[in-house]
C-alpha cells in the first residue's frame, strides 16, 4: 500500500512538474490522501504584489489554488482523465509575507463523472488562519474521448523514470503563422494607431510579477487593454495546448488593479478583496488581451468587471468580476 501510494505521489510530482507554468513558479507537490491535495510555493521576489510592504501578489494565490485544486480532483477521483476550469472563486483574507512559504490544501467534495466541487485554503507560513479561500468547479472529460490518446501518452511519461526529459518540446513556440492577433489588431487601429499608454506602464511597474508576466499597456481602437505576450511557460494544458487559468486569472486581476488605481490622483494600489472568473473556453498559445470595466464605484469598494480575449474583442475567452478596496483618495 504504501509503495502504491509513493508511485502514485510520483507520477502528480511529475504531473506538476510538467506544466510549464506551475514548474516556473515553483509550485510543488507535498502530499496527496483521500480527497485532498497538498501543494507549496516557494518564496520569490518575482511574485511581490506590494514592493512597500514585501506582500505576495493576490493572484499567486490563485494560481496556486487552481493548480492545487485540480490535483484533488485527480486524487477523489482516482483517474487521470483531462479536466477543465469551469470557474473559480477566491476569498482574500489577509495579505501573506512574500518571504514565507505558501501551502494550498484542497478537496474535492463532491464528484460526478461531469463535474467536481473543490475547495481550497491557502496558508502562510507562520499564520494559523488563511490567508485565501478558493472554491472551484471543473468539468472532467469522459473516458475514450477526443484527445485521450495524447493525454494518455503524456500520463504514461509521467510514470517514467526520466519524466521531465524532453518536457520543453511539448510545449509550442509562437509562430506568425499561429496567431493573426497583431494583424487583426492593425486593421482595428488604422484610426487609432496602437501606442503605449504611458500612465499605465507607470502602473505596470510597480508589480513585480506583472513585469514577470511580461504584460504592457496599449490602446486599440480606443480601447484601453493590457497584453501579455504568450510565452511557453505560461501554458497550463500541453495537449491542446492552452494557457494556464492562473496566468488568465493574473492579467485581468492586475488588469482590474490598474483600472482602479487610474481613479486614484496619488495612484495607491487598492486591494483585492474577492474575484470570481468563469472559464469560457481554453485560451490558446497567443497573446492574450484584457480590459476592465468599472460597474460600481461606492465609497469605499469598487466592482469591476473583465473580459479576456485574443483573436477577437468580441469572442471572449474568460470573465472575471472583483472587488476591490480602493484607496480613500481614489473616492473623493
């Protein structure tokens, strides 16, 4: 039994290891028992949210709690068949030191063969009580379906010795011929030529992690957005391929951020208080685009609305709706 169990907490320590983006997080597997699922990150100076006050940025933790969360449902379910993101909501407590290590543990709850309900707690080393809240639901493939020779294949060399070998080959590189998001873009923008939005570069700046990102600022069309440029390591699912849905999730939550804090004439950084995202379809190895809309700006919170997209503005791959607490001098 207990060999059974080290084999099978090799072949998720693969599994992991193998998604570019939860490799280069540095997002590993601790533990795996029952229906739950135990994962940490370990500290970096690229995921610092708030450089004053050394805090890890919000959407680390949602990445952690994606990646996290999927695991348990490999291990409720006692089967590696793909899955999918159908949505995902995180509670933000408190604000966790970005020195410290951060640990997620998530159960699944409740499995059908379509659907599983997962929840998750993240923790910061040092603090008894959370730091995030995350609840889930994913969609699981059915067994003999489309792509599962390629999933099974992959699942197969992850259970051999030299897994991570070969890895990087799997995942695709941007080509021009992959992707007319930036000639679409042109034909959008004779009008309005592209430019980089000076004041939300400024912005930009001042996270780390969306540095990390590589996003930018632009304005398209009279629509003010924030790219990330794709690049391997951002991708989550190598069989299809597509983007992580925590590197989704971080474009549109600093996407909100920046939206916010433009409000601000001293430009203070609000916070994250909860966000929810609905998963529309698989984001694809592409340069992605976000924008943000203020729905309710009150008196001391402020809701947003995102929208992700690639290809087009009108076909939306994911949404996402925040809470944020804004600064007090954003609300005079």
């Amino acid at each position: 039994m207990h060999s059974k169990t080290s084999s099978t907490l090799q072949v998720a320590r693969h599994f992991c290891d193998s998604v570019p983006y939860s490799r280069d997080l540095g997002i590993q597997v601790m533990a795996m028992h029952d229906e739950r699922a135990v994962m940490t990150l370990m500290p970096s100076s690229s995921l610092v949210g708030d450089v004053s006050r050394n805090f890890v940025f919000s959407s680390i933790a949602l990445s952690l709690a994606d990646s996290c969360s999927g695991l348990a449902v490999f291990v409720a379910t006692k089967k590696l068949l793909p899955i999918s993101t159908l949505d995902l909501r995180m509670d933000y407590l408190r604000a966790a030191p970005a020195h410290k290590l951060l640990t997620a543990s998530a159960t699944c709850f409740r499995h059908t063969p379509e659907i599983a309900f997962v929840r998750c707690l993240i923790h910061s080393e040092g603090l008894e009580e959370p730091v995030a809240i995350g609840s889930s639901v994913f969609v699981r493939a059915k067994d003999g379906g489309a792509r599962q020779d390629a999933w099974k294949a992959a699942v197969e060399k992850w259970k051999s010795p030299g897994a991570m070998s070969g890895v990087d080959s799997w995942v695709p590189v941007l080509t021009t011929s992959q992707s007319n998001t930036e000639s679409l873009l042109e034909m959008q923008s004779s009008d309005h030529p592209c430019k980089v939005d000076d004041d939300a570069r400024c912005l930009v700046a001042q996270l780390p992690f969306a540095q990390y990102l590589g996003i930018c600022a632009a304005v398209i069309s009279g629509i003010h957005c924030l790219k990330m440029p794709y690049r391997s390591t951002l991708i989550g699912n190598m069989t299809l391929p597509a983007l992580h849905g925590g590197a989704l999730g971080a474009l549109m939550e600093i996407t909100a951020l920046i939206a916010c804090q433009q409000m601000d004439p001293m430009r203070l950084m609000p916070k994250v208080v909860d966000s929810t995202i609905d998963y529309l379809r698989s984001g694809k190895a592409r340069d992605t685009y976000a924008q943000a809309k203020i729905v309710r700006s009150g008196q001391r919170v402020v809701t947003l609305r995102v929208e992700c997209w690639q290809d087009d503005p009108g076909n939306v791959i994911a949404v996402m709706r925040l809470q944020l607490m804004a600064s007090e001098s954003s609300l005079q």
